[in-house]
C-alpha cells in the first residue's frame, strides 16, 4: 500500500526529508506522495517515516493503491537497482 497526504497538511515540511525513496513532494496545496516510489519504508525502517513524524497525522494508506508487503519489498527492489545504476 501507498500511503497518501491529506488535505489536513499544514505543508510543515518535516515529513519530505524523512523519505528514504524521494517520494514525497511539495504538491499546489500540500505536500503528496508519488505512490510509484512510496514503499512504506519497507527494506528501510520498520515503520513509515512520515507517519511517524507528521504532527497533524494526516498520512494514511491510500485506497487506490493497496499494496501488499511482498509486493512492497519487490518495489523497494527496483527503486534501490535503480538507483545504483544512475550516476
């Protein structure tokens, strides 16, 4: 699953530079999620990042994107081979 950032962002910018996967960005409103990137810190840490460190909790699994926590790992395997083959 991927996770999403709701309405009730207060843009604090806290939650972008906890990413390991760069999957968070500043959206027009607030910030979101590239739910082709967000692995929900599986392979990295044992509990979403962002989640952890949102004072508004306003980051929830994203319907539209339900993932399970093999196809997570498999994810998180393709966004690390890709970046190491990049400069």
């Amino acid at each position: 699953m991927a996770l999403m950032i709701t309405d009730e962002c207060i843009n604090c910018d806290v939650c972008e530079p906890e990413c390991p996967n760069d999957a968070i960005f500043l959206g027009e409103e607030h910030y979101d999620i590239d739910p082709h990137k967000c692995t929900e810190c599986v392979g990295h840490f044992d509990e979403p990042q962002c989640v952890q460190i949102c004072p508004v909790a306003c980051i929830p699994v994203n319907p539209q994107h339900v993932e399970g926590r093999e196809t997570l790992w498999q994810k998180y395997q393709r966004l690390q081979a890709a970046a190491d083959r990049q400069p």
